[in-house]
C-alpha cells in the first residue's frame, strides 16, 4: 500500500517554517483512526462476471467471481461467496455457495423449465464478512430470462399514466402476436390486475384486426399501484388459453429534480459549481435545459444536462439574495426550484482534467468567514476504500487557495476529498474519480483475419501494466453477436462495477458508458457524477469519536457446523466426543468438545444437498445427551437496486435470442396435455380437519409441495413463497400483506396438519413432505380468528403415508429423531461444472446444427511471465461477428477489460 503523503500546501509565496506540534497530532489523529479502519475492517468487493448479459428458460449462465480487497487487490479474507437469483418482486429463487481460492470462485445457474419463466431477474454477490456493512454494497446485476420453449404468445405492451382525480390513470396498449408474429385479431382476453397480491381490477376483452387490446385502471386515492401484475389470458380456441403478465407500475409522470452544491455547501460571493440531477419516476434520468434566476427574475446563468439528467452549472451568489432554476423537458414539463440559501463558509472545488496527472483543487471561503477564521488551520484528506492516500495541513490566508494533487497518490477508482478544520470537524467533502490507463492494458488478436463457421479460433491475450507484461487471472467469454446483441452502455462490466458503483449508495444508469471508448466528454459526465451521487462507507464523525461500525461476522474459511453438547438438563458436555458424517461420502470427522460444551467442525466440503449426521453417539450415556446447533447466518431478503433497468417488452428485446433459442430447444416442447378421467385421488386439505370446517372450501391461494423442491428449511423458502403474507423478522410471525401495510399487527394463525402450531414449528416439516400449503386471508364463520385471536390462517398439509405393513415397537422407535443424533441438510458447495465446447475436424460431414449462443466460455486463464496466454475453441453455425470479452485481475489489484470482434461467413 502506497505510503500516505503530508504535504503542506503553500499559499501566496507565504511559507510555513514549521507546523505547530498540536496541528501535527490532530491530522495524524484523523490519519490513524481512518487507518485503523482500514486495517481491522478491510472492505471487500466481489464481481460476476457472466458468459451473457441474457438468457432463455433451460440455458445455464455461467459465471465467474472475482473478491476483492482495498485498492481491489485480490482479497485474502473470505473463502466462500453467496450468489443468489431473485425474481422481479424479490422472492429468492436460487442460492449458490462457492469456494473461493485465490480469491476467485467459478460456478453456473442452470435455468430449469419448473423453476424459471420469462421476466426480469437479477443476481446479488456477496460474502459473509460484507454483511457487517450496507447491503447497498453487494454485486447487483439484473438478467433478463425469455420463454422460447413452450411459448405460445409473443407481446408487446405501451403503458401510460395520467392524474385522475387524487388516483393515476394507467392505460395499457398490449398487442398479442402467435409464435409465427402474426397478430391474434378477434381475440377474447381476460385479464386481472394483481395490486398487494391481490385482485384489484379484472376484466374482460376483444383484440382487433392488430391484435391489439386496451385495458385501463384507475388506482385509489393517493394508493398508487407501485408493484402491480396485470395478467391476461388469451382464449386460442378449442378451450386453450395462452397467458401473458406485465408488471404495473404507477407514477405522476413529475420529475424528480436535485441540486447538489459543490462540496456540500452553497457558498456566498465565490464561485459556486452545482450539479443537478432530473430523475423520471421510473428512476431514470431525463435530459433537461434551464435558466437560473434572481429574486429580481433577472437571469443570471443557463443550464443543459450532458448524461442521464445530469450536469452542473457555476454561479456566484450574493448575499441577502434567492435564486430559482427554471427547468423544462423534452416533454414539456416546466418547473421552477429553489437553490439552497447561499451562506457564509468554506467549501472545496475540484477540476480532474483527464490530460493532466494532477487534480487542480481549490479551497473557497466567503469574506466573512475568512476574516472570522483567517490564519486557522484546516486539514485537507483523500482516502480511496478507507484506505488515506493523501494529507495535507493548510492555513487560510486568502478567499482562494490553489493546490494540485498528485493522482499517482490515489488507486484508479474514487477518491473522497474531505476538509477538516482545526477541531477535526468535517466541514467539506468532494468526490474525484481517478483513472490510470496504463493501469492495465489488454490486447487480445485472433490468428485469422475471418473464419469460415465451424473453424478453429485460435485467439491470444497480451496483458501488460505501465509496459509490463503482467500475471494475472482472466475469464473469457465468446458469443455470437448477431444472436446476443446488447447496448455496451448497460452492461455491467470489471470496469464500472470495481471502480464505479461498488463504491457508491443507489442507482448509476448506464454504468459502462463512462468507460465505453473513454473520451473528454464521458470522463467530464463521470466527474458530474461525482456531484451528484452518494457515497457514505463510513462517517468521519463517528470514527473521530472512536465509534467504529460494529462487527459481528468473521470472514468465512470453509464450511462449519457448529454447536453446544448438553445433557438433558441443559448442562454443557465437556470433552465430549462429537462426530460428523455426509451420508454416502468418504468424509468423517471426530472431534472434542470444549470445557463449554461447544464443537466446531472446520474445513469441511461437501457438495449442497448433502445430508449431514452429526452424532454424540460415542459417549457414555449418550442417551442422556442433546445437540444444540448453531444458527447460520444469512443476508437480508434483497431489493433491486437497478430496478430502473427492468424491460417490460422481453419479447421485442430478445427477439433474435428467442428465435434462435426456439430452434435450439424444439426437442423440449411440452406435449399438449390428454385429460383421461378416473377416480380421483383425494389429496389432504383443510376440509379433513374439523377445527378447520369453518373455513371456505376453496383457499384464496394454494401452494401445491413441488414448488418447494429443493428446499433445506421450510420456513424460509415460505417466507418469500407464500403471496398475500409478510414474514416479520423481528416478531417471527405471518402477518396478511394488506393489514400489515395499514399497521395492523393482528397475527396469522399457522395449522400443521389440523394442530395449531407457531411459526418454529414449521422448519420441523421435511420440505419433500409437503403436500400443500392453502393460505386463507378470511375466516367467515371466526372459528379460528375469534379461538386463537389470529386474522388470516396458514395450512400446511403433509403427504399421507403409504399403507404398509405392521411394524415393531423398536422399529417405531428407531424412527423417532434422537436427541444425541441429527440429520439434516446444510448447504454445500455447488457443483462445478465445465462449459462444453464442441471440436470439428476440418471438412467433418455435418450430422446436426450447432445453434450455440455463447460459443466459448473459459473463467480459468493465468497469464504467464510475459503476460499471455493462448486458447482455441471451435466457431458455431451462426454467420456474422463473433465478440471475444476478457475480463480480469492482478495480484497489484489492476483490473482490466477488453473486447475483440472477428467475422463469421
């Protein structure tokens, strides 16, 4: 790590012979506590890289993660990293657990037809040790799933929102298209709209000679429908139905318009820089122009926005005077704001121009405030992921002082620039952000000029950093562009997650685009950004007092189970003997508990689905005897930080994919199902219970047990499974969704098997066991509401047993979970799996096509001591250009990316 540089900035050819001996102990006092920061809670990062930016129902994304340290060097810490999928109202869908070594981790998502259909999704990465910090801080990244199977609708949809009274209008123009593109003209379509899980609207319609139909709803008063479903089902004839949903999303159609003073402060009688940000209510940027002016309503200055709403303008404020920005849109929507009141202070202003190796910094004070505190001392720090690059002690002497900072001192990435003044109070505050092109610079060249399809690519990586060859560890990932085309702008690549985003709180639209063919305009955009973004890993103040974020989660070295032995009065076991064992796995361990009572079995791997048994079984008396384990912890249930990047119209977006996707798997088309009537089969319900008789015959929802294939613990796949309920945390009860919104805390009442049970009872259900689970938001008679003081009632229902025959007692008994033995499923690592990659012989007859998307995928190349490596892979049918992604890391924390295309014909 760089050594933090103390400097003395000199101003006005007035130079400083010495510092005093108490302003040296107040800036080293920020230095050390910022370092200690750094030191005992060192940040992690992690990145996915992915084979795709899209995918279709039974694809496999592949993926690799890259963890990373301050100054994103690879991290030593975490040796495991959790990749989870959520679906668009953040249910988790999948949870992959990976083993990191050399602080990478390879893994895949398989997409199976029972688990995903079309719609947005996103992928959320983390470890362990970034759950003691905000949330806000984990890899996001939103993929698009398309049907292409059993598709039988192809939809597009235009929706509209406009002020209706105190509620929102929403029309929405849909067309339906069959799988061939031609519109489904005279077409009945029911439809429903779904606002908290419930039905809201409903209603019933013709598609005209277009395909087209319209539906319209009109929410309640100041009750916008923000996370509402519309689904509409297409009558195809012969009693078939083809069903469609779209997600609802009402707003005002305002703008969202923020100003951001330069350094924090709107100053008096300097030059003020203000950055300004217009957001839509969907949460994207709209470009916007304007005026600023006076309280006179003299116009004092203009303004356009340059990216995503974004920009800033420079103003010089007079005291005892109000200023306004009058805005408007393309859209025509004219407003006018007010500028924050100008005060007396200090402020910091920064030019980072991209050809220069400085950035130019100026401290501005007012003339009031200079006179109240000329010759004081202030404190100027730059630190980059908490680490201090930069210190520098001042004295004000003049209203402007001009400095240059060295950019060598800082890492690529953001540098946080903070004035303190001399009680170390942050008074100041500025983000820069600092880009070393010669960092790492990567060249990747194919052997052929053009290739012929089906040929070998042979293809060669050059990696240097400051012309260096470097060592360092890349993925790559080939695909067929004519197949896979994507706006480079929205991908989420090494570059914009590591410098950009992972180091800022919210939403950055289009994060590639500052690094996509980096020129003078998106490095001045990238700097506005800094403007106008948040950025808060920690808060001077609080570390100034010694009050340290606190830590409650180590970094993870391996899987563990651990636990207390007791014996059955509750008393701990010491130097008990403990055993662990996978069942049908040659791994067992033996290990002794401590004078506590307490096993820790470490460094364990086992594939995920595994059953564990751990035993107390050796002891004496060890029927006298219980296990007691560990909770393991896990992150909160997630939200979808890019959710402004949702796509309502897949099927226009995906359609090349899908078209191809169609083709690739027309052997998986479900065969039409043929109804052949018998006796039916009485499966459990409710109705089989007599405490339940009172409820209706039909359940508002039901969740039939396949849905919970795979699933370790019952409860926490029903927390986010069961619609219509929300799981409070912090009471551990259900609560019905509508209620709880409106803030009643009136309790759902949960049945198992007829027998009224809390909510730990729940997890004691076998997942595989289920039978169903019916959800009632009404008890119409008030037999369980009224007997259990509940609203709302929860059945879950296990499958019945199979008759079979007598059994002994002791065989009864040995069924009986015993307390000295458990069995049980934690999660293990995910299977690794290795990408397939088909090789041609030259001039090889052709027996099938070769439909591939992703043409070659390889997460595992290590530079060699001249920085190369090189790889072949064989092309596919598809004609057109082929687009070659290397993304990738060094040991000195450089990262990289660089995209080759070739020509396929």
């Amino acid at each position: 790590m760089k050594l933090t540089k103390i400097l003395t900035l000199l101003f006005c050819f007035a130079i400083t012979s010495a510092y005093a001996q108490q302003d040296s102990l107040t800036l080293n006092n920020i230095i050390n506590k910022t370092k200690r920061l750094a030191d005992e809670q060192p940040l992690e990062k992690v990145y996915l890289h992915t084979d795709k930016p899209y995918y279709a129902v039974a694809d496999t994304i592949w993926l690799k993660a890259y963890v990373t340290s301050q100054n994103n060097i690879p991290s030593p810490l975490s040796k495991i990293v959790y990749v989870e999928m959520y679906n668009s109202v953040d249910s988790l869908v999948q949870t992959l657990k990976l083993p990191v070594k050399n602080s990478v981790a390879y893994g895949n998502i398989p997409l199976p037809m029972n688990t995903y259909k079309q719609g947005n999704y996103y992928v959320r990465a983390y470890t362990l040790w970034m759950l003691n910090f905000d949330p806000d801080y984990f890899f996001s990244k939103n993929i698009l799933i398309g049907e292409a199977i059993d598709k039988q609708l192809i939809t597009n949809i235009n929706l509209s929102n406009v002020a209706a009274d105190k509620g929102i209008k929403t029309t929405a123009r849909i067309q339906f298209k069959d799988t061939s593109k031609k519109p489904l003209a005279n077409k009945t379509v029911n439809w429903r709209i779904f606002h908290n899980y419930d039905v809201y609207s409903r209603g019933k319609g013709t598609t005209d000679a277009n395909g087209y139909l319209t539906v319209t709803v009109t929410s309640k008063a100041d009750d916008p429908i923000k996370k509402g479903t519309l689904v509409a089902d297409v009558s195809m004839g012969d009693k078939e139905l083809a069903s469609a949903s779209f997600n609802i999303r009402q707003n005002d159609n305002g703008v969202d318009f923020q100003l951001f003073p330069e350094g924090g402060e709107f100053i008096v009688g300097v030059p003020n820089q203000v950055g300004f940000k217009a957001i839509k209510p969907n949460g994207l940027g709209t470009d916007v122009k304007g005026t600023i002016i006076d309280d006179q309503n003299t116009e004092v200055g203009t303004f356009t926005s340059s990216f995503a709403g974004i920009g800033s303008f420079f103003i010089t404020p007079e005291a005892n005077k109000n200023y306004k920005a009058k805005y408007s849109t393309k859209d025509g929507i004219t407003k006018t704001v007010d500028l924050p009141k100008a005060k007396e202070g200090i402020t910091l202003q920064v030019t980072n121009p991209a050809a220069t190796d400085v950035i130019n910094l100026r401290v501005l004070a007012s003339a009031s405030f200079l006179e109240a505190n000329k010759d004081k001392v202030f404190y100027l720090v730059g630190q980059n992921t908490n680490a201090v690059a930069y210190a520098a002690k001042l004295s004000l002497k003049n209203q402007a002082i001009n400095a240059k900072i060295p950019k060598q001192n800082f890492p690529s990435g953001i540098a946080q620039l903070t004035l303190f003044d001399e009680k170390s109070e942050p008074v100041s505050e500025r983000l820069v952000f600092v880009l070393h092109n010669d960092a790492m610079n990567l060249a990747l060249k194919a052997d052929l000029p053009t290739y012929k399809p089906r040929q070998k690519v042979k293809l060669t990586l050059d990696a240097k950093s400051k012309g260096q060859p470097i060592a360092g560890d890349f993925s790559v990932s080939v695909t067929d562009e004519a197949k896979v085309p994507v706006d480079e702008n929205t991908e989420v690549t090494i570059l914009s997650s590591l410098l950009l985003t992972s180091d800022l709180k919210g939403y950055v639209e289009k994060p590639n685009y500052y690094f996509n063919k980096t020129d003078d305009k998106k490095l001045g955009d990238l700097d506005r950004l800094m403007l106008t973004q948040g950025y808060r890993r920690f808060s001077y103040k609080e570390i100034l007092a010694g009050r340290y974020p606190k830590i409650f989660l180590l970094p993870e070295q391996g899987i563990t189970i651990t636990g207390t032995l007791r014996d059955l009065t509750g008393m701990p076991i010491r130097k008990g003997t403990m055993r662990m064992m996978v069942t049908g796995k040659p791994i067992a361990k033996e290990i002794t508990t401590s004078n506590v009572g307490v096993f820790n079995f470490t460094e364990l791997n086992f594939p995920d689905s595994s059953q564990v048994v751990v035993t107390a079984r050796s002891n004496p008396n060890y029927n006298n005897l219980m296990i007691m384990l560990d909770g393991t912890p896990s992150a909160a249930k997630g939200t979808n930080l890019n959710a402004p990047d949702e796509v309502e119209n897949i099927d226009t977006l995906m359609s090349s994919y899908l078209s191809n996707s169609q083709k690739q798997y027309r052997f998986m088309r479900t065969l039409k199902t043929v109804e052949i009537k018998g006796a039916a089969i009485k499966r459990p319900s409710h109705s089989d219970y007599p405490a339940l008789s009172g409820l209706s015959q039909i359940p508002d929802r039901f969740i039939d047990g396949n849905q919970f294939a795979g699933c370790n613990f019952l409860l926490e796949c029903l927390k986010t499974q069961a619609p219509s309920f929300t799981f409070d945390f912090n009471e551990q009860k259900f609560y019905i969704t509508r209620d709880y919104n409106q803030g009643v805390r009136t309790a759902a009442a949960i049945f198992l098997n007829g027998m009224f049970v809390d909510v730990n009872a729940i997890n004691t259900v076998n997942a595989s066991d289920v039978e169903s689970i019916e959800l009632f938001l009404n008890d119409p008679l008030g037999t369980v509401d009224r007997t259990y003081n509940t609203r709302g009632v929860i059945v879950i229902n296990t499958k019945k047993l199979p008759k079979g025959e007598k059994m002994s007692k002791q065989a009864f008994l040995d069924m009986i979970p015993k307390k000295y033995e458990l069995k049980y499923s934690p999660m293990g690592y995910s299977k690794e799996r290795n990408f397939y990659s088909p090789k041609y012989l030259p001039n090889a007859p052709v027996t099938s096509n070769d439909l591939r998307t992703t043409i070659y995928w390889n997460p595992k190349l290590i530079t060699d001591e001249k920085g190369n490596i090189s790889f072949e892979f064989n092309n596919a049918d598809g004609k057109g250009t082929y687009k070659a992604v290397v993304e990738g890391i060094d040991k000195n924390g450089n990262i990289g990316r660089t995209v080759l295309r070739y020509v396929v014909k």
